[in-house]
C-alpha cells in the first residue's frame, strides 16, 4: 500500500519546479462534498490506467505548494487528465482545490505509480472492481480501458455510499459508457455496475463486505458460486481503510493472496485519498 503518500504535502517553491504547470479544462460539482476536474495533458506524460499521481496548487504569494495523491480517472489513452475528488472544508489541498475554475493552474506531478492496474493481476475471469466514495475513481481509468475487458469476461464496478447522491458517474456506467467509440461495445457485453447504499433508501441497500457475505452480489449478478473463486475472480480494492480491510481479509479466507507490480495476485488494495 502506498500509505505514505496518503497524506497532502507541503514543498517549497523549488521543488514543486519539478512538477509540470497544467490548465484546468472543466469543472463539475457532483455535491456540496464531491467534484472532478479534467486537465491538460503534457505529451510526455505515460501511465497505465488505475495508477495515482501528485496533483496540487502553487504556493499563495511565493509561499509553499500543496500536493496529494490522485487517482487518473481517465483512461491512459485519454487526450486529458481527469480527477474525482472530495471538498474538505478545512483540507489543506481541497479547500482551495474546489475552487479552481478553467484557465486556472495545476501542479501535476512527473511520476505516476500505484497498484491498481491489470498488470498486478494474474490472469482471471472475472474483474471485481470494489470503490467506497471517491475510491471509485481508478475504476474511471480501468473500466474505459479496453485492455481490461480483452483480459477479462466480465467486468464489475461495485460503488458503495452513504447517500444516493453521492453515486457520481452513475450516468457513466448506466448510459454514457455504451456510447463510448473505444468501449462501448464490449462494455455493454461485459461491464456490470453494482452500486449500494449505506444510510438512506435505494434499490440496493448494504456495505458491499455485506452483500459478499450474504451471497447476494453473487446472485445479482447470476454467478452460480456464491463466493469468490481464487480461480477465476480478481479484485481491485480502493476507498476507506475499514473497508480496504474488512474485504481484504474476506478474500483470503476464500484462499486469494494480495499482488503487487513486482508479484501478481488475485488481488490489489490502495487507500482513497483525503485531505
Ligand atoms: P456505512 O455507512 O455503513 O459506514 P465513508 O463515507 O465513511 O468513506 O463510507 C463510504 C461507504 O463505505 C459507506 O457506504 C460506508 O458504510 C462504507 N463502509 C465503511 N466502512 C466499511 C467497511 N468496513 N466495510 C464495508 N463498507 C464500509
């Protein structure tokens, strides 16, 4: 896990010359508590889909920029650089961050990286792809990505919340995605999208370590077993730490082991962001 780099960080004028300057393209407010941007892309800037990169603002008045980590919501093709994001009214970084408008300037940092990618993965059937809040965010970038739906059958994007509004992209992974030139095909074959509700009505009620449990996502989605299989089911985990946990843990009693780049698995975890 990549904890380290969880937390904003302040650095001086000096060092932030060697992150790139890039220009806000868009905006959008999903809620008063959750927003995404998009961004330049400088032509040098490679990454594989579901990795994270440092993305912040210049210091006010000469003073210190701020970073944190970001997962790329955009697929590695996309021609610009897209984020999902919490507001935190006192956040160091996201305080400022909400306010940016087109035009504006990004840090964006040289060396994206992370874990969440299919090459961490050994090969599998199906890709279970698990967010709570703006962990959703590294599933933008897999699940637009047609290598994920040539490795796997079938593809599900699992988004648990505490309120419905909170379900950004729902347009995405309901409408949008089916239009898609590069993946809309094979997303309406493949791509299932598996929200739940936490703490208010909605069609699907239960924190997603629940409906593992009790079978339920299983049956949903017509899967005969009603648990993982380590021989055929891969996971992504990505969102609050409780959850990270919990499911994690769920996993290996069902016999899957933890991957990295350097040692595939059956599966892979990082922590959603804050600040
Ligand atoms: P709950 O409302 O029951 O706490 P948060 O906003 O705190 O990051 O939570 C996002 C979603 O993740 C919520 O639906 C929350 O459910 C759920 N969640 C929190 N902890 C866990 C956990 N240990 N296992 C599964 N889901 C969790």
């Amino acid at each position: 896990m990549t904890a380290a780099t969880t937390a904003p960080v302040l650095i001086s004028p000096e060092q932030a010359g060697s992150n790139q300057i890039e220009t806000v393209l868009w905006v959008k407010h999903w809620t008063p508590f959750l927003f995404s941007f998009g961004i330049t892309r400088p032509a040098s800037f490679r990454f594989r889909s579901g990795e994270f990169v440092m993305i912040g603002l210049p210091g006010e008045g000469g003073g210190k920029s701020i970073l944190r980590a970001y997962s790329v919501a955009s697929p590695s093709f996309a021609e610009e650089l897209e984020f999902y994001s919490i507001k935190v009214a006192e956040g160091p970084l996201t305080s400022r961050l909400q306010k940016i408008k087109p035009g504006d300037q990004v840090l964006l940092g040289k060396k994206p990286t992370g874990t969440l990618v299919l090459d961490a993965l050994t090969p599998g059937k199906r890709l279970f792809l698990i967010g709570t809040g703006t962990g959703l965010a590294p599933w933008l970038s897999v699940a637009r990505d047609p290598d994920a739906y040539s490795a796997y059958e079938k593809i599900v994007v699992c988004h648990g919340v505490r309120e419905v509004a909170e379900l950004a992209y729902r347009d995405l992974f309901t409408k949008d995605i089916f239009d898609d030139p590069l993946v809309g095909d094979q997303a309406r074959d493949q791509l299932v999208y598996y929200p739940s509700v936490t703490r208010e009505a909605f069609e699907r009620q239960g924190r997603i370590t629940t409906l593992i449990e009790n079978g339920q996502i299983f049956r949903d989605l017509g899967i005969e077993a009603s648990q993982f299989d380590a021989r055929y089911d891969r996971v992504m985990l990505c969102g609050s730490m409780a959850m990270i946990k919990d499911t994690a843990a769920l996993l290996e009693t069902h016999g899957m082991k933890e991957g990295s780049n350097a040692e595939p698995g059956d599966f892979v975890l990082e922590r959603a962001f804050v600040g």
